[in-house]
C-alpha cells in the first residue's frame, strides 16, 4: 500500500487537501469519489508516509473520542455502513488532527481491512481496551451493540472523571493563590519593611528575622530554588518510572488517608465495568483479564492481574483467586462468586462497577469536606505568622515614638 496526496473538491465547492492510502493511483482517485469528493490532482507522495508517525507527538482529547464513539455507534445501529458512518463524521469533525486519523482509518476499512485494525494504527487515541472489544465486535457481527455500550461506559466514565476533577479545582485554586501570594510577600512586601526597620533600627522579634531570612534567601537565591525544584522533579519522575519507585509509589500513594481509598476505589469502577464489558463482547475471561492488565494504572493491581490470570488459567476459581489479594476488598470476590454460580459475571461486574462509583463519589465529598477546613487552618496560621511578625515591630516602633 502506498500513500497519494491529492487536492479535491467536496460538495460544497470547498478545496480539501490530504492523504489517503491505495495500492494505486487509480483506486485512490475512485477511494476519493466515492466520499464524493471531486478530485483535481492526486499524486504519490515521496518516500514512506505513515500519517500515524506524523501525529505520534500530538493527541486528540477524551471527549472527541467519546463523541466519535457514540456518534458511529449511532450511525451504525441505523444501518449506514462503516465507510459512510467514518467519512460523515471526518466531515464533521473540527479538529484536522483527528480529521487525519478517521480519515486513514476509513480508508484502511475501504481497502478491505478491518475496523479494530484500523484503529490499532492510533494507540496514542485508542486504547488496548477500546481495540479489543471494537474486534470482538467485528468477529462476532455484533460492532453495532458493541459500540454502543462502549459509548455509554466512556460517557459515565468521562461523567464520572468531571465530578472527581470539578472537586479538586476548589482547593487547587486556593493553593495557586497561596502561593502567589507568599510570592509577592516575600520577594516585595518584605524586602520594603526590611529597610524601614533598619533605617529605624527596631528590634526584631525571632518571627521577624526568620520571615525577613526567608525573604532574603529568595530575593537572592531564587535562581537556585528554581533549579533545586526543577532538579527534584526531574528526578522523582526518572525515579518514579523504574521497577522500585512505581512499586513504592504506587505503595505509598494507596496508604494516604482519603486519598488513597478514592484512588483504589476509581481503579474498582474502570475495572470492572471494564471486564463487564470485555466479558459480555464475547472475550474470554483470560483474554480480557491480559487486556486489563496493561490498562492497570497501579503496579499493584496489575501484579495481582497477572497472578490472578495464571491461576485461573490453571483452572482455580476466579472468585476464590481474588480473595487471595488485599489489593482487591472482600466484596469483589463474593459477587464474582456469585457470578461464576450463576453464569452472570458480566451482569454482576457491571453492578460492583455502580456500588464502587457510588462509594467513590461520596469520598470526594468526604475528600472535599475534610480539605477545606484544613486549607482554611494553614491559610490561617501563614497569614498569621506574617502579619505578628509585620505588626509587632511597627508596634514596637511606634512605642520609641511615644
């Protein structure tokens, strides 16, 4: 296969440019009427093009892939083909990056290729997960039914991420502001009321001298705290990626109060809604579990992932295999249990995947509620620590006056 550059018109008279894959020159102009596109040139482009080497570095956002989903699901289920469903939405997509990427992929399924291969093309936009169930759909007639559920998990999921992110950006905010804030105080305010008390010559409080120590180091090392904090997170992040600091990290961010029970709990919902959906798609179970395991963003889940799967591939039950691994609470082994007796694993992910989010969202609430009031003591306590050692020797000053 071969990639042609070609300038066409679409049906509006509009001048379209891009690239679109074919054997030969003549497929392509027929691949390009076929979108209804009035072609004026096409020509071979120099050299290998592979557009998903050109928008490796580059990346198309959640939501557009949710809309994709559900918009070609639509399209599907109310039977246009594949090909018209994927050139009706390159049509109606605004952002040209992902304009390319459907536009390759329809192309790949008009040259006889399939949809999840197609997709395989992009895995910077399209997940393990998303490919796998898009196949199994594909191997088993069902691609309309798949992307349909596929499109209703990625809104609740997205649905879900805005109420865990909407309520961190109170406190974000506050912290931003505290920072500023403390900026301007120290490298400004400070350094002003610094030489008034020497011109003066106040006595200064121990408060005073730390805060006015404190400034100075930043008014003339702030070029070295810079580079102290660049040099830590780049550290931490070189650290962090190998084998010992995911494994301690991943440790240590679970055990954080709060926090690290929200994060266990969101890890729960995306896993099993996830394998609900892989199991109920018609992926076997040890498929769906190595498909999970890579999707795992903890080291820990994923290593119990991995053990889980060779057990069972030996032939021990799932849900007495799960209840082998802290990592995983009770209540996820007992409704696999379940599940396996009643030969409805996929129906009674899906409703643990509901009871986890619905635990989830009321520790955001708990995680929102217990930070505020701790935002409001710090901020208390800074503001005054530096007003007591602002005031006290402007105190002090106006005393010597008297």
């Amino acid at each position: 296969m071969a990639f042609f550059s070609y300038k066409a018109r679409d049906t509006t008279g509009k001048v379209v440019e891009g690239l679109v894959e074919s054997p030969n020159k003549e497929t392509a102009a027929k691949l390009l009427h076929d979108k209804k596109l009035f072609v004026i040139d096409v020509s071979e482009s120099k050299g290998k093009i592979d557009p998903s080497e050109i928008i490796r570095l580059q990346r198309v956002g959640f939501g557009e892939i949710v809309n994709f989903t559900r918009q070609i699901a639509t399209m599907v289920v109310a039977g246009l083909s594949l090909p018209e469903a994927l050139g009706i939405l390159q049509t109606q997509t605004t952002n040209p990056l992902f304009a390319t990427v459907i536009t390759d992929i329809e192309n790949h399924v008009v040259s006889g290729g399939n949809f999840g291969d197609g997709l395989a093309k992009f895995p910077q936009h399209f997940s393990s997960i998303y490919i796998a169930l898009v196949r199994a759909g594909e191997s088993s007639g069902q691609l309309d039914q798949v992307l349909a559920r596929l499109a209703d998990s990625m809104e609740s999921q997205r649905e879900f991420k805005s109420k865990v992110t909407g309520a961190m950006i109170y406190p974000i905010i506050i912290l931003v502001a505290m920072t500023v804030v403390i900026g301007i105080m120290m490298t400004v305010v400070i350094p002003k009321l610094t030489e008034l008390y020497k011109d003066f010559g106040v006595d200064l409080p121990v408060s005073t001298q730390i805060l006015i120590g404190m400034s100075t180091f930043f008014v003339h090392w702030w070029w070295f705290v810079i580079l102290v904090i660049v040099g830590l997170a780049y550290g931490f992040n070189r650290w962090k990626k190998t084998k010992t600091g995911e494994l301690v990290l991943d440790t240590l961010v679970l055990k954080i109060p709060l926090f690290g029970e929200l994060q266990k709990k969101i890890i729960l919902v995306e896993f099993t809604r996830t394998l609900s959906m892989l199991i109920n798609s018609g992926i076997r179970l040890l498929d769906a579990l190595h498909i999970l395991k890579d999707a795992m963003g903890n080291v820990l889940f994923r290593n119990a992932i991995v053990d889980i799967s060779k057990k069972v591939e030996r032939g021990f039950p799932l849900g007495e295999t799960f209840a082998q691994y802290p990592v995983f609470p009770p209540i996820v082994s007992q409704m696999m249990k379940v599940g396996e007796e009643t030969g409805k694993l996929d129906d009674t992910l899906l409703k643990l995947s509901r009871y986890f989010q619905s635990e989830s969202e009321n520790l955001v609430k708990g995680l929102t509620t217990a930070i505020e009031p701790l935002i409001m003591v710090v901020l208390g306590v800074g503001v005054g620590f530096i007003v007591i050692s602002v005031i006290t020797p402007i105190y002090n000053l106006t005393n010597q006056f008297k």
